[in-house]
C-alpha cells in the first residue's frame, strides 16, 4: 500500500508525545484512525495507561466508535508486541471499558460525581435532558410568570402595554437558560427619559407654527405635518406613564412631504422639511432608547426567572447539559487545589472536532492541560500548557454550529495559546474517502471561495484512492431541461420542477441505467441502489419537502427524512395534536373539524356539510337533534372522543394517546397512505414523548398538548422516528448538519434555493462573552450593528457547509442548477459556475473535472399511484380498514419474531439479593402496544428489590433508610471527612429526620474505622458501584460491586449489607454470591481476589473467600 501524502505529520502524530499539538484534519483524512494510532502508542510505549488519559469526542456514537476501534488495534497489535508491551496491552484492553472516553458532557458529569460538593451540586444528581429538560424548565417558567403576573409587576405590566408577547418573552427565557453563562451575567444599567422626546416636540413646534404661516395652501404635506404635531403634543401633555410612552411610540413624523410652490419664500419649505426630518430622526432615536430600555429591565427579570430555575434543579437535584460544563469549569477556575487534583489525575487529553465545540470546553481543557508547576492562571488564556499533555483534533473549513453554541475564534484563540506555549500546528490532508475528480473540483471551487475575511485557509485536499469510472469527472452538473422550465419564476414553481428533475435523475441512476459505485465490503464496484443516494439540504423546511416527497412517491423510490424537518409539523403529528386538542377542550370547533377530517375519523368534507346544514352542533358534549343528518357517522366519534374527555381527568396523557389509537385504528389508516410506515413510527413517537414528559414530573393533557403547540410554534428540529426496515434500502433526504461525520457514495446537493438563515433574536459572542437578546419587538442598545455583524458571520458558516455538503460525497457529487437563472443561496457559489445560456448547456459532455448530465432523456410527468381514500371510522367496519390491518398484522408479526430471537437470554438472570431466575420473577404485563395490536411484550429487565430473607428496618426506620446508608458509602470520601455534610443533604434527598440521620452517620463511621477500609484507603486502585456478573447454581448472577480495590497485587470484592440477616441461611446465600462474582473477576484480571460482606449495623466483617 502506497504511503499518503502526508505521511510525515502521521508519523509525528504517532510518536510525538512531548509537544502540544492541534491537528487541522480535512474532510475524509481518516482523523479516527489517527487518534486511535496515538492512544494506541502512548499505551505500547508505556508513556501513558488507558485510566490516565481522556479522549473527548462530540457524539455519543462517535465515542463508541471510537472505543470500538480502539479495542480492535490493541487487539491486534498483541500478536506482535514484546512481553513488556504486551503486559501494557493488556492492560489498557481490561481498562477500556472505564476509560474516559467519552462526550465532553459524559465526561464533565463524571468530575462532578468525584467532587460534587465543592462543585456545589447534590451528590445524587440526576441529568435532565430533552423533553425532561424542557418539562423541568416549563414548570419553573410557569410558576414565575404566575408570581409576576399576581403581583402586578411594573416592569411586566409595561411591557406588555407597549407589546410585547408573552410568548417571545418565554422564548426569551430559553435563550437566557441556554446561554446563561453569557445572558445570565448582569447587565449595564441605561439612562432613558420617557419625556425626553416630548421635549423635543415642544422646543421645536414654536418655530414651526412660525414657520407654517409661509404656507399659502393648508393643504400641503409639510402644513398637515405641522398641525399634526401640534395636535399630538396636546394631547401627550395629558398623558403621563405607560400611557405616554405608548402614545408617543405611535408618533409618525414624514419629512418628506409639501411643495416649495406652497411656500413664499420657497426656502421656508426647505427648512420646515430638514427640521421635520431632525424630529422623525430624534423620535427613531427615542424609540430605539425606549426599546433598549425595555430591554434591559426584562433582562433583569429574567435574571430571576433563571435564579427560579436555578432553585427548582436544585431541588430537584437536577442537572441540565450547560451545568455540567458551567459547574465544572467554574470549580477549575475558582478552585486551585481541584484543579490541581484532576490534573494529577489525567496524564494526557485529547479533543476531536474541536471546531464546533462549546466554548465552555475550552476552558475547561485548558485548566486540565496546564503545568502545576506553572503559577495557577486566573484565566484559561492565560495557562501554560504541560508540554505533551493536549492533543487537539479540529477543522475550521468544517465548523457548523454556531446555533449551538461553536465559535471559531475561540477555537482561533486556543490555537495561538497552544503556539504561545511551544506546540505546533499540522495539517492532515490525504483524502482517503472521495475519488480524485471530485476532490479536484472542491479544490478548485474552495480556492475561489473561501476569500472572505475571516474564512479558513483553503488547505488543499490531497486524493489517495482510486476513480471508480476510470474516465473520471464524476462530479455532475444537473441542469434542468429547458423544455422543463415553468413559465411561472415563483420559487414554489422552480423548486418543483427542480426536485422532478432530481427524482427522475434518481430513478435513472439506480433503476434504468444504474451508475456504478465502489462497495468496500464486496472491495469492488457494484450498481447502485436508492440506498446508496444522499439528498443534502441546509434547512428541512415543510416547504421544501413536499415536493420532493411527491415526486419520489410517484417513482415508487424508497426515501426517509433523517434530522432537520420540523418533526412537530408533520402532517400526522400536526393530526393527532388536533385530536388531543378537540379532547381536552370539547368548545375548540377548529380543532374539531381537523380532528374529524384527519386519518383518525375520516369524514368527509360532504358528510360535515351534511351534518352542519341540517344543525348538528360541533361539540361532542352536545345533545344532537334527531333530524340531523349523518348521525350515524358523527355519534361514534363524539362518543369516543366524549369518553375520552372525561378519561383525561383520572389518566395521563400517554394512556388517552394509546386509547385513542387502539379505538379508532388509525394506525392500520395511516399505514395504508404512501411513507405509512414513516407516518406510524412518528405516531409512536408522539407517544414516546408523552411518556418521556409524564416521566419528569406529574402531567395532565392540557400541559402535554400546550408542550405539544410550544414546539410547533418554535419549529425545533427533530428527525423523524426512524423507520429501521427502511435504512440502506431508501434515499436519505438530511441536513448537512446530520450528515456531518458520514459519506455515501452519490451526494445531491439538492437545496438550490435556501439562502442564509436570519440572524436570530439571540446573538451570542463567546469569544468576547457578550450577547444581545431581542425580546419581543424590544431591542437591545447596539442591535442593528450586532444584526449586520452577524450577517457577515451566517454568511461565512454558509461557505462552510457548503464545503461540509460536498466532501461527503465518496464516488459521485451531483450539483443542480437551472438554464440561464442564478441563484442567490449558499449553494450559489457552487451552482452558479454551472449556468449557462438555454442554447448554451453541453448536455453530456466532460470538461476538466465536471460531467454535464444529459437530463434531457430523463422520464418526466410520471405520475404515482392514486392516493387510497381513507375512512377509519370508529367502528371500524371498511374493507380498506381490514385490508391494512391485515398488512400491519404482518409486519408486528415479523418484527415480534426479530425482536423476540435479539430478546432472549441465554441462562436465567438472578441479583445476589434474590437468588431465583429472573424469568419466574417478571410478571407478564403488557405493553400499550400489546393491548392495542396484540403485540408481545419486549423483553426487559426487571429489578427485583425485595429484601433477602430475614431482612427487616428497624421500627423507627423509614422502608429506604437501608438505601439512604448504601448512598452515604458510596458517596463519601473514605477518609470520613465529610461523612456529615454528605449525609445530611442525602436526608433532606430521601425525606428522612436529622435522627434518622444521626443514626446513619454512627454506623458510617463506625464502617469506616473499621481494618478493612484501612486497607481501601492505602489501595493502588479503587472503584466503587461497579456492575458485576458470574455463573451461579440458578444461572447468570448479576449485581455491582460496592467497592472494589487492589493492594499489593490483590484485589478485594466488598459487599456492604445494611439489612439484618437475622435467618440463619441469609448470610451464607450472600456469602456464596459473592464469592461467585470473585471467581469471576479473578479470572478477568489474573490476580487472587478476596470478598468480605461488610455488616453495616454491627460494624463487622465477614470474610468470604
């Protein structure tokens, strides 16, 4: 195999473990492998163990990979290591299951589990997020308000009389919770005089009135204005407060109105018009003081809805992403002797895809990288790095999140410090992933491209593989056919005929002459499939969709939506959120009616005409007159619907969901329709998510379907469910943001007509630690220019996920455009070198780099079968209704056996606290999907918490006092310094009494002196909580570990016991367990084990093996 380009900085990378280094890796250079060729020789070469060393990555799937790949190189590098490397090796594979590797959040949350307490978090946090995270910050939101609202708050109160909608003010608070580290800083207080423009008024009327007697027609524009004023400062002068800031935010001024010919002298027309543009000036300045000033004291309130949201995670014990990051960042900077503890304990960090990292990770790796012998810096700038201790992985031409939170000057700026401090900077150019013709023309286009200020440097790519058409050029312009253009130029008309030329160029390349593409599992090429076809778009919009949609089901071409589309907008979610809505408030006729018209019910716009004309009444609580037609339609559904209303009262919204699916069989509808598969999966979700809402914290329907309206309205991005049956066989239609990391063999990138997204109502520099926040139509001071500032920066992201789109492509990258129209888009700069005149397009021919499809001899106008007629009504009596189930039924069928054979254990499970098959302790309870499809159960786990024989609380112990004990063991640091304060907080967690916890406290300290945790103290290694198995009599034991530790090169299995064990037989079942589970690991770790059970309440030790 022939050595790439860059071999040189590989090499270094792999052996230079004493310099810093950031490594700028282009798209497809095989980053992954290089990291794990680094962490590999840093084992083999003894310079570091796997325990010792943090590899960051930015997805949990990325560090799976990531762990996976390096399993197998350790693996594979045994066969040829020496006894001494093979000894590390072996090592570093047993430690790799706890090595840190691991999200940049994983691994925050880990340091603070180690120091909760100067991090000032609950021991026993719990981290929230998605739909828990939103429920947690709802609730908080909700109470505020309420609170404000009751207490008339002026600042409130003045708001919304000049406009603002709560609504915006709610979206407000999420940016501030989002970004609090920037938003949630105090803000500089502003002066502003609500008079100030009235006084402006008044001082400049007087020469005006003057002024106005020069008019010789009082009809003229500059006499109207002036007698406008006039009439306008009057009545401001009764006014006073809210009420006369509301009025003059109203003043329109127009300067530009009147006739000189009115005028004598003529120059008096001049200046009534200059002075007349000095006031609209002076009352726009007004306004904008007014706006920032309305601003600012929002702000400030919603400074206390955070500290409200604050409080409510805290007592909650809770956690969202931003505090893992903020509290551990904030405990390294503020505290030296912790900064200095975990930077003892990691020998070296390494980062991937720093490029579109929070900037808060920055910081905290920067403290973690620094030289404790060095002064400790106040500053993450201004540490001095341990040489050899970072390792950073990024690519700025590939940095795309900036709406969540990326900033490429900080990642600029970590750069120059890892220069400052002695590192280096290498560039990884060899592309192993795309064919040379295609690299050529991103080369080619990007040197052209990335010109602006601030962009990247455009580091050439340098291709290693080979073509799969051996006459190249397989980068493709996708001209529409100018016989195909509409006459119509809205861009609903274009981006139609666009996405048919794009199906029907899908259809050609995988059916009627399918192209070729390299398979590395067959390590040939083969004819390509819809599988192997990825449409990139920067922004999913329904919009944009539909027609592509469309135009595919008409080709019967298999496709799914991966990430991006408004998931919450979707037509059969949009469906049942109008079902809901008619359930819980029977008076919501709209509702209603989208409800009745949906797949649920299937009635027809006749039958509603039917029902209405002959007055029947649109509420299902509503007695119906016997003349009233269609009644036999209509009574079922009111009935259920009805039935439903009141079931909401005593059930949570998941249960009215799957009552509302197993009644009316919607689901067998909705199969039938095209994408019915997508469509019953994203149905499932919804159901999911009521699930997932109900578990943060009691819910009724009302909350679920306002949840449910919050996010339409906000139009988050969330993929549809995916549809497992339909990946590797369907076209991927997904966001360049979803498809980051990823490649396929033929890339369109089809999104011709998006252009930059707005600059938001939230404009965060990191870098800077500034932001400004629009709240409602109150902008902050300095607004327009930070709104331009921004513009330049989406514009600039833009050119970087336009390079990001084309550098997934492996084989083939397909660029569409349109004969003799340019486009203003950022796939602009691409598409329109392709334009070219009607008469002009060289259909079929090769240039330089680049094939001209002939698109022309692609099938248009095929139309897709005929949409079925769905009618599900609540009897469920139509043959199409059987028909579906019957297919549906099939397809349970088939995925109850696939999932039945992936279920099944192999030996019965049993726990060390219950010793019997897991099998005869499961009852069989069924699933929502059992009781309305017949679906069996999914296999599952089921702790079994009943106490060993013999066990027993004492009569003044609450049932969970064992539990709140176990808890303090494994929290505490075991030299028993803050037994304490950590029991103490773990009381008021558990809802226990201070004797309750006194109690606790003696028998941990009683635990503590005892010989045996001598021993734990002066341990080399020591773990705690750690999951176990082994083979017992019954079957497969599994259970953790309450403390493992080595001394001396033995290892000791601790098994804490908080219960009595008065039966004679509980303490020798106990025993035996956990002399199984030290066979086990004995055999794991090739050392002698011992295990000891700990008698918590006696204070005594029980060896065991």
């Amino acid at each position: 195999m022939k050595p790439p380009p860059d071999e040189a900085v590989r090499t270094r990378v792999r052996t230079d473990f004493a310099t810093n280094l950031v490594l700028e890796a282009g798209a497809g250079t095989g980053k992954t492998t290089v990291l794990v060729d680094r962490l590999v020789n840093l084992v083999i070469t003894g310079t570091a163990t796997l325990d010792r060393v943090v590899a960051i990555t930015f997805t949990e799937a990325a560090a799976g990979e990531l762990k996976m790949r390096l399993r197998d190189a350790l693996e594979g590098r045994l066969a040829t290591a020496s006894s001494d490397e093979a000894a590390r090796l072996s090592k570093a594979i047993i430690d790799l299951e706890r090595a840190n590797v691991s999200t940049i959040h994983a691994f925050a949350s880990a340091l603070l589990r180690e120091r909760p307490f100067e991090a000032g978090i609950d021991p026993s946090f719990s981290v929230v997020a998605d739909v828990a995270g939103e429920r947690t910050f709802d609730d908080a939101w909700n109470a505020w308000l309420d609170e404000r609202l009751t207490a008339g708050d002026e600042v409130l109160m003045r708001a919304v009389r000049l406009g603002l909608p709560i609504g915006d003010f709610q979206n407000a608070a999420r940016h501030v919770v989002a970004e609090r580290d920037v938003l949630g800083l105090p803000v500089t207080p502003l002066e502003f005089k609500p008079t100030a423009l009235l006084t402006e008024l008044e001082a400049a009327i007087g020469s005006l009135k003057k002024q106005k007697r020069s008019c010789l027609d009082e009809s003229d524009g500059a006499y109207q204005m002036i007698e406008e004023i006039e009439e306008r400062i009057r009545e401001a002068k009764r006014l006073a407060g809210d009420a006369l800031e509301v009025f003059l935010r109203r003043l329109k001024i127009v300067a530009h109105k009147g006739s000189q010919s009115n005028w004598q002298p003529k120059t008096v027309c001049a200046e009534v018009k200059a002075e007349l543009k000095r006031l609209r000036e002076a009352a726009e300045a007004w306004v904008e003081q007014s706006d920032a000033d309305v601003n600012q004291a929002l702000r400030e309130r919603l400074l206390d809805c955070l500290q409200r949201y604050e409080a409510q995670k805290t007592e909650g014990a809770l956690a969202d992403f931003q505090d893992l990051l903020l509290r551990v960042r904030d405990v390294l900077a503020a505290s030296v002797p912790v900064r200095r503890y975990f930077q003892a304990k990691f020998d070296r960090i390494l980062v991937d895809e720093f490029q579109d990292t929070d900037p808060l990770q920055a910081e905290l790796v920067a403290f973690l990288a620094e030289d404790p012998s060095a002064p400790p810096a106040t500053g993450w700038r201004q540490v001095q790095l341990l040489p050899g201790k970072l390792f950073i992985v990024g690519d700025p031409k590939q940095s795309i999140y900036r709406f969540r939170r990326a900033d490429l000057q900080v990642y600029e700026d970590v750069k120059a410090l890892v220069l400052r401090c002695g590192g280096a900077v290498l560039p990884l150019t060899a592309n192993f992933r795309t064919v040379p013709s295609v690299i050529d023309f991103v080369n080619a286009r990007f040197n052209e491209i990335f010109v602006e200020p601030g962009d990247p440097a455009p580091i050439a790519l340098a291709p290693y593989r080979d073509e799969v058409d051996p006459k190249g050029a397989r980068t493709v312009a996708l001209t529409v056919p100018p016989e195909q253009m509409p006459d119509d130029t809205r861009l609903d008309a274009r981006r139609a005929v666009v996405a048919e030329t794009i199906a029907a160029f899908i259809d050609d390349i995988t059916r009627v002459k399918p192209w070729l593409v390299y398979d590395h599992g067959l390590e040939s090429p083969r004819p390509a499939r819809p599988g192997d076809v990825a449409i990139l778009v920067r922004k999913m919009t329904p919009e944009f969709i539909a027609p592509f949609e469309d135009r595919l089901r008409a080709r019967q071409v298999n496709y799914r939506l991966v990430g991006g589309k408004e998931y919450f907008v979707r037509d059969e979610v949009r469906a049942l959120a109008a079902v809901l809505r008619s359930i819980d408030n029977p008076a919501d006729r709209l509702s209603l009616v989208q409800a009745l018209r949906s797949p649920f019910f299937g009635v027809s716009d006749a039958d509603l005409f039917h029902f209405v004309s002959t007055k029947g009444v649109l509420n299902i609580n509503a007695p119906q007159s016997d003349s009233v037609a269609r009644r036999d339609v209509f009574d079922p559904i009111f009935l259920l619907l009805a039935r439903l209303h009141r079931l909401r009262r005593i059930e949570p919204p998941s249960v009215i969901v799957e009552e509302l699916f197993g009644r009316t069989r919607a689901l067998a509808a909705f199969l039938m329709m095209p994408s019915g598969a997508q469509m019953v999966a994203n149905l499932w979700k919804v159901l999911e998510t009521a699930r997932a809402y109900e578990a943060a914290a009691p819910a009724t329907l009302r909350a679920f379907v306002r949840f449910l309206q919050d996010e339409e309205a906000s139009s988050r991005t969330e993929g549809d469910s995916p549809v497992c049956e339909a990946i590797g066989a369907s076209v991927e239609i997904v966001t360049v943001h979803k498809a980051k990391g990823l490649e396929y063999p033929i890339v369109i990138v089809a999104d011709l007509f998006t252009d930059r997204l707005p600059a938001g109502d939230c404009i965060i520099d990191h870098a800077a630690k500034q932001g400004w926040l629009k709240i409602g139509p109150f902008r902050p001071d300095g607004w327009k220019d930070r709104v331009d500032a921004e513009d330049v920066q989406q514009r600039a992201e833009g050119r970087r996920l336009l390079y990001v789109a084309m550098t997934r492509a492996r084989d083939h990258l397909v660029i569409p455009c349109l004969p003799g129209v340019s486009v203003d888009s950022w796939l602009g700069p691409i598409a329109n070198t392709l334009v070219r005149p009607a008469d002009d397009i060289p259909f079929g021919k090769r240039e330089a780099n680049l094939t001209w499809f002939d698109s022309r001899r692609l099938a248009f106008g095929v139309q897709g079968p005929t949409r079925p007629s769905v009618s599900v009504a609540a009897e469920g009596s139509p043959s199409d209704a059987q028909q579906a189930l019957a297919a549906e039924q099939a397809w349970v069928s088939a995925r109850r056996a696939v999932r039945k054979q992936a279920s099944a254990t192999a030996e019965p499970i049993v726990t060390p606290s219950h010793p019997v098959p897991l099998a005869d302790a499961i009852d069989g309870a069924s699933t929502g999907a059992q009781r309305l499809f017949g679906v069996e159960a999914e296999g599952q786990l089921a702790e079994i918490s009943q106490p060993a024989a013999g066990s027993g609380a004492a009569d003044d112990e609450p049932a969970v006092f064992g539990r709140y004990v176990h808890e303090i063991l494994a929290t505490v640091d075991l030299s028993g310094a803050d037994v304490e304060p950590v029991a103490r907080t773990l009381a008021r967690r558990y809802g226990l009494t201070d004797a309750n916890a006194a109690r606790a406290i003696e028998m941990v300290e009683r635990v503590l002196r005892l010989p045996l945790m001598d021993d734990a103290r002066a341990a080399t290694k020591i773990f705690r909580e750690v999951p176990l198995a082994g083979n017992a009599a019954a079957g497969r034991a599994q259970g953790k570990a309450d403390l493992l530790f080595e001394r001396a090169g033995e290892w000791r299995i601790v098994d804490f016991k908080t219960d009595r064990l008065d039966a004679p037989d509980a303490l020798g079942e106990h025993a035996r367990q956990l002399a199984e589970y030290s066979a086990s690991l004995a055999h794991v770790v090739g050392a002698r084990v011992r295990s000891a059970l700990c008698l918590v309440r006696r204070g005594e030790v029980v060896e065991t093996r």
